[in-house]
C-alpha cells in the first residue's frame, strides 16, 4: 500500500507539461515497430492522463521555476480546453491520417510537441520563455504543414508558413530586444513596472508594437494573416483543425497575458493599433469567406474572422475577461472540429472540398452533417449554441470600451451566416446523393459527432457548466 501511496504522489507532482512531453517522446519512438500504428493510442492514453493530473491542487513541483514559468488557475484552465481539444483531433486522427502510415507516428508526436509549446505559452512570466513556447510551438507545424509530401499544395504550405514565420520571429526577437533594452529584464513584472512608470518611452513602444506584430501573425490578424488561407489549404485537413483550434487558443492567452500584463502600463499606445487590426479583419475575412468556392479555404477566412471576434476581449477589460476569452475558444475550437471532422470524411472520399462535394451528405451521413451545421451555426453566433454564448460575451464586455468595434462584430456575423448557409444548403439541400451507401464513418466518428453536438448545444443553454466542468 505504502508503494501505491509513493507512486500516487509521484504522479501527483509530475506537471501536464511533462507528461506530454514524454507522450510524445514515447510516440515518437513507437515508430520502429509496426509503422508507427500504436503512436495514436499511445498519444490518447498520455492525453488522458495529463488531462486528470490537470484537475488536482495546484502543486509546488515548479515553484523553484516561478520567476520563468507560473502554473496558475489561468494556465490550468487553457491547459484542460487544449488538451480537450487534443483529445478530440487524435480520435480522428485513424481515419484523418490513414494515408499517412508510413509517419503516423511522426505526426502523432509533433502534434503533442506543438502542444507542449502551447502549455508553456499558458503560463510564462518571461519574455524568454515566450520566445522558447512560441518556437516549440511553431516548428512542428512548419513540417507537419507539409506531411503531404506528394502534394504541391502541401509543400507550398510548409515553405511559406515557414518563411512567414521566420519574419514573424525576427520582428519578435527585435521587439524583445528593445524592450530588453529599456527595461533591463526579462521578467513579465518588471517589464510591467516600467511601463506604468515610463509609459512614454519611445524604445519601449517601439518593442511592444513590434511584438504585437509578430504575435498578431501567430494568431492570423489581418493585415498579418496572408499566411494562414494557403497553409490552412495545403495543410492536411487534420492539422488545418489543430492550427485553427489549439494553436489560437495558445496564440490568444499568450497574446492576452502579455498585453494586459506586461503591457499594462503603455495600453494607450497599443490598442488603438490593435482596433486597427481588428476592423481590417473583421471587414476583409467576412469578404474574402463569401468569395470562396472551396469550403477548406472558406474556413481558412472564418478562422481569420473568429481572430478578429476573439480580440475583442482586450477591450474594457473586467476580470472575467480571462474566462469570457476561454469560454469563446474552447467553444470555437468545438465548432472547429466539428466542421473538420465532416471535411476529413468528405475528403478523403472525393480527394477534394468544393462546396459541390458535400451535396447530399445529408442522405448518407446525416449525423456527420448534423455536427457540421450545429458548428458552422454556432459559428455564426446563432441563439442556443456555445458560439452565441461567447459572443455575447464578448461583445457585452467590449461595448464598454468599443462599441464601434462591436458593431462591426456584429456585421460580420452576420456576413459570415451567409458563406456557412452555402455549405449547409450543399449538405442537406439535395435530393440526390453523390455518397456510396456502403462508405460509412466510423463509430469513433459518430461518438464524437454526439459529443460535440451535445456540448455546444448544452454551453448555448447552460453556459455555467463549462466553469463547473472546468473546476472553477
């Protein structure tokens, strides 16, 4: 028993982080035998368990790590939504990625990389371990970006994602610099400290306007979001979901944590900048997703246009602001696989995703195109949908200090109902089938369809129990 008892605590004070990070490892490794067909289970498993330990007291394991890395209630709540979100993509991840077989395990494992980088990003108290997340972050998804190595359209995606990127991380690290420069430290607070006391200093604006531009990149505002429709296009469909949901979920909370904290004190200075990203967003994604054929492009815009939605939260500014911002993600992020979930199977039977591929999928799969409306609705920010709930949200928090901008919110919504009602139309809407009856979805596929569908009608109605669920 005293054995039982030891392990129990050894468990106890491993973090998330690490056991991720070992899942992937492991995964990784699981390669060398039988092509890597294990890598998925393995992935699912470390999933689980990181996401049980995620629940516990916060523990002391990295207290001598504080000044670099701080697990608070913030940390832990981003954590759970994108380990949930995780979770929900390596359950597809055998139909997603079975033209992959000869480097599932590859896939498997940059994806849990990817997300250790996220995890780091929920909690750091340093501009060196942004720089550190970010990257972690980014690497895997310039090669998984091109896992399609027999497809143009995929290798295109994986070079100019990573040479945006680069960009992106040289205006960073310019940025820092500067603010290294002025303030004499890394450390989140001091950097704070000296902004509310020299909220003039024209070196110290120039690093935090240059940083906003590398991180807007991260997250695909506009005018910094060229990147993000071919990538997202060339992609596989599988990774395009993660890129859409965990990797904004991470990009925004680190976005939002250093703004409002490092920031804090030359707000003045930046948000004006920031409104300016926000109505180019707003305004041209809506636009470009109306012209879209294709519906894999058409979700590359409305992911740009939810960017535009999601930063809202960084107008008046409550201290519920942190939950409304992780209320909407994890809703978006819902909607997200939702959608994709239909994209993978329609693609991987048609090799593409024009809007004419899905007419009739109504007839063969209709729960498969269930889940994909009630997400495209709840995108849309419908009544009784999650996405409605965080929208609200939202918008009731930023009519206290941009109400311009939230009718320009508004607007867009109501623009984006539009480009999500010529997908619906294509599903449900014809009389005919172009679906095989004997090509069904998996029931791996169904479970998470009822899943989706019953929690973002369920957080459309009781929008309490995501902070129950998430023991807040």
């Amino acid at each position: 028993m005293s054995q039982i008892s030891y392990l129990a605590s050894q468990i106890y004070i491993m973090s998330v982080l690490i056991i991720v990070f070992l899942t992937a490892v492991v995964a990784l490794f699981s390669g060398v035998f039988e092509q890597g067909k294990f890598a998925r289970y393995i992935g699912i498993l470390g999933l689980i368990i990181a996401l049980f330990i995620s629940f516990m007291p916060e523990n002391a394991f990295f207290e001598q790590y504080r000044h670099m890395y701080d697990y608070t209630a913030n940390t832990a709540l981003f954590t759970k939504i994108s380990l949930v979100t995780t979770l929900l993509l390596f359950f597809l991840g055998g139909f997603a990625f079975s033209n992959h077989r000869s480097h599932q395990s590859e896939l498997y494992a940059l994806m849990l990389f990817a997300l250790c980088g996220g995890i780091i990003l929920f909690g750091f108290q340093n501009m060196v371990t942004l720089f550190l997340g970010i990257e972690i972050l980014s690497i895997p998804l310039y090669v998984m970006a091109g896992a399609n190595k027999t497809d143009l359209r995929s290798n295109e995606a994986s070079i100019k994602y990573f040479l945006m990127g680069a960009f992106a991380t040289g205006f960073l690290l310019f940025g820092i610099a500067f603010i290294y420069g002025s303030t004499g430290s890394f450390d989140l607070y001091t950097i704070h400290d000296f902004g509310m006391s020299n909220p003039k200093d024209v070196m110290f604006i120039l690093g935090v306007l240059l940083i906003l531009c590398a991180l807007a990149f991260k997250v695909a505002l506009a005018p910094f979001h060229m990147w993000s429709p071919d990538v997202y296009y060339g992609a596989p469909s599988l990774i395009t979901a993660f890129m859409a949901s965990v990797v904004k979920i991470s990009g925004f909370f680190a976005l939002f944590r250093l703004m409002t904290i490092g920031f804090a004190g030359v707000t003045n200075e930046w948000i004006n900048v920031f409104g300016v990203f926000l109505i180019i967003t707003l305004l041209l994604a809506n636009v470009m997703g109306l012209a879209q054929t294709n519906a894999k492009k058409m979700l590359a815009y409305s992911s740009v246009s939810h960017a535009g939605y999601i930063g809202l939260v960084f107008f008046g500014i409550t201290s519920l602001s942190p939950y409304n911002l992780a209320f909407y993600l994890f809703a978006y992020a819902l909607s997200t696989v939702g959608v994709f979930m239909c994209l993978i199977y329609v693609e991987k039977l048609k090799r593409e995703t024009s809007f004419g591929a899905f007419k009739g999928l109504a007839k063969s799969e209709p729960l498969l195109a269930t889940v994909a409306a009630i997400s495209m609705l709840s995108m849309a920010g419908v009544p009784l949908t999650a996405g409605f709930m965080g929208k609200f949200a939202l918008f009731s928090q930023a009519m206290n200090g941009a109400a311009f901008l939230v009718l320009i919110a508004v607007l867009g919504s109501a623009v984006s109902i539009a480009y999500y009602l010529r997908l619906i139309i294509s599903m449900f809407f014809f009389k005919e089938s172009s679906f095989k009856s004997s090509e069904k979805v998996t029931l791996t596929y169904n479970i998470v369809a009822v899943c989706i569908i019953a929690s973002i009608i369920v957080l459309g109605v009781y929008p309490d129990l995501f902070a129950r669920q998430f023991g807040l």
